[in-house]
C-alpha cells in the first residue's frame, strides 16, 4: 500500500506518522511546496520507524505518486485564532485547484482524502474537480466529521467510564459550528444511552449533555486558543481511513462525499454515517434522526450549500 500526502504541515505529517505506527502503508510519500518542510518531515518520521514496523517514507514530487492506492491532502492554511473554517474557504479553494489535477495525473486510481478546511466545502470542490478526470466521488473522500465522531465517543466514554471504542454515537453534517451530535441514536455495547446510564446509576442530565456538545463543538477553538492548531485527532483519523481502505475493512465513518439531496438541500457535501472499503466509498448508511436532528441536519445542509452557491457564484 502506498500513500501520498501533499502538504506536510502539523497535519500531513502527523498523518503520516500515526500510518507508521498504525502499520497502515508500507510506503508514504510526502510533498509539499515547502520541499524543505517535506524532507525534514520525512526524516523525522524514518527515525521512528525502527520502532515500528519497516514502512519506506521519503519526500518526493507529484511523480512518485505514481501507484499510490490513496492520497491524503492536508495542504493550506490553517486556522487562525477566532477565525472560523468557514472563511478559510477562499484560500485554500486556490490550492486545491493546482493539487488536484496534478495527483491524478500520475496516480488516477488513487483515493483522494481530504483534510483541508473547510472540509466539506473543499470536499465539494475536489469532487467536481476530480470528476472532470474521470474520477467518481466515491474516490473522493473528506475527513468530514470523522474527528468529530471521535470527540463524541471520547467525551461519552469518559463520562460514562467506559472505552470508547463501545461507544456508538455520530456527529453528522457540517465539519463545524452547525455539526449534530445524534443523541437519539447512541448505543453503549447494543444498550441504549438511556438504559445504560440507569443500569450504571450515572449521573445523565441536561448539564452533563450540554457539557459534552460543547466540549465536542467548540473542540478546534479550545485547542487553537490553547497550542495554535490541532493534528494529533485528525492525523490519527485520516490514519484510520488509510488503514480501512488498505484492509478493505468495510468501516462505518463519518466522513463527507456529495450527496444528491440532504432533508430537501440539493447537491450539498456533508458528513453522514458511509461503509467505507478499499475502493473509497460504499455508500450512506440510513440513520434514523428524530424531528429535532432532522431539522439540525437540514440547517447544517443549509449553511454548507450557502457557501458553495456564494463561491461558485463568483
Ligand atoms: P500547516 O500550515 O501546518 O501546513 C500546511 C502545509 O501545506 C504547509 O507545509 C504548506 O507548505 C503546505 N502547502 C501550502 N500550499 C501547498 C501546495 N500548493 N502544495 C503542497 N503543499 C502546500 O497547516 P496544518 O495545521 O497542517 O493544517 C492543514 C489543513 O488541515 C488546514 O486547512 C487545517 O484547517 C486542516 N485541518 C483539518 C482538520 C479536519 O478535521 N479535517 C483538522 C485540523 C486541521
């Protein structure tokens, strides 16, 4: 399995190394414009290798991409202080529109993952960029609400005391401030949230709810204000979908592809449940929403297509 990643910032290269310790790849190449950047990267990552397993990581150019089965695209700015992914939006729109052609230039096939932000926004982009090389959306993957999801489970684990990996519970839309943590679907090993917490006789209220939307939705601003960015969650993420499409693991993620048509919002990209294998997307999983997540859905639709129609209208 070999990897590329364009843009070896604190995300690209993060990625790259929890592919290392995931065991994820056998070979990652690394690009960015910062050719500097890019080797100085990989030669970090190489000397962590004798302490996993042998993975061949070096910095190359777009020609080396040639036979990569996935490319995670983690290029651009990140986001400042305060600032929303919203507004990122113009600038990393530019980026995209170099790196696109020249990945599947040299490497067709290949599964495109995106991490850059506004990931649904850009997602939508990279698709229609893509499509006119002839590759299908289901090669185009956002990281969408995978970290987010993440969050959820974390956040629910730890006050519910239990591993997170057993914590089933999605955060579906917009990669941002309108995201929806879907409450009325949680399940705990098979048991509802309701019934789990009574069992456990753990404190669940309305405090203890707020607390966590909080803690999952205002995430990237805490660790912003606190460290400047945010890489170790989302490179472990694109780390997961790595692995997942090596395995053909048939993974359920919430990661972002365009959909046709979301609670009446057409032709929008955002995150719902998707089986994930080896060929990228598989499809969405129907999930049942009550009327309250329905219409947060619908709103996040809203927002995310807003901005789609105002910077194509340009
Ligand atoms: P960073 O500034 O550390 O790295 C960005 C890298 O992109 C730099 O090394 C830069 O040289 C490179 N780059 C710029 N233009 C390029 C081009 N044309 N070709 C190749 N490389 C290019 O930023 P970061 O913290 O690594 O964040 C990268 C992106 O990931 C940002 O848009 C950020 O908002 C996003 N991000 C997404 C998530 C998520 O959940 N999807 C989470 C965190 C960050």
């Amino acid at each position: 399995m070999k990897v590329g990643i364009i843009g070896n910032g604190l995300v690209g290269s993060t990625s790259a190394y929890a592919i290392v310790m995931r065991r994820a790849a056998s070979e990652v190449v690394l690009i960015d414009v910062d050719e500097k950047r890019s080797i100085a990267e990989a030669a970090d990552i190489q000397h962590a290798v004798p302490f996993f397993q042998a993975t061949d990581v070096y910095s190359g150019s777009y020609e080396h991409l040639d036979g990569a089965r996935a490319i995670i695209i983690a290029a651009g700015v990140s986001q400042k202080p305060g600032e929303t992914r919203l507004m990122l939006l113009e600038r990393n729109a530019v980026i995209l529109k170099s790196i696109i052609p020249a990945a599947l230039k040299y490497a067709p096939d290949a599964i495109l993952l995106i991490a850059t932000n506004p990931v649904d926004i850009i997602t939508h982009l990279c698709a229609k960029i893509a499509a006119e090389y002839d590759a299908p959306s289901s090669k185009v993957i956002g990281s969408g609400t995978t970290l987010d999801t993440a969050r959820f489970r974390a956040l629910l684990g730890i006050h519910l005391g239990v591993d997170p990996q057993h914590v089933h519970g999605y955060v579906i839309g917009e990669h941002g401030d309108s995201e929806v943590l879907t409450w009325s679907n949680i399940d705990i090993g098979g048991i509802s949230l309701e019934d789990f917490v009574k069992f456990r006789k753990v404190n669940f209220d309305e405090d203890v709810k707020k607390e966590i939307d909080s803690g999952v939705r205002n995430a990237a601003y805490k660790i912003i204000a606190g460290k400047g960015s945010t890489y170790y969650g989302i490179g472990a993420a694109m780390a997961r979908i790595v692995d997942v499409i090596a395995r053909d693991n048939r993974a359920i993620l919430t990661i972002c592809t365009p959909a046709e048509n979301i609670e009446g919002i057409k032709d929008v990209t955002l995150s719902l449940p998707h089986l994930i294998g080896g060929n990228g997307d598989l499809g969405t999983l129907p999930m049942k929403l009550n009327d309250a997540e329905c219409k947060a859905l619908q709103r996040s639709a809203a927002i995310i297509k807003e901005k789609i129609d105002e910077y194509e209208k340009r």
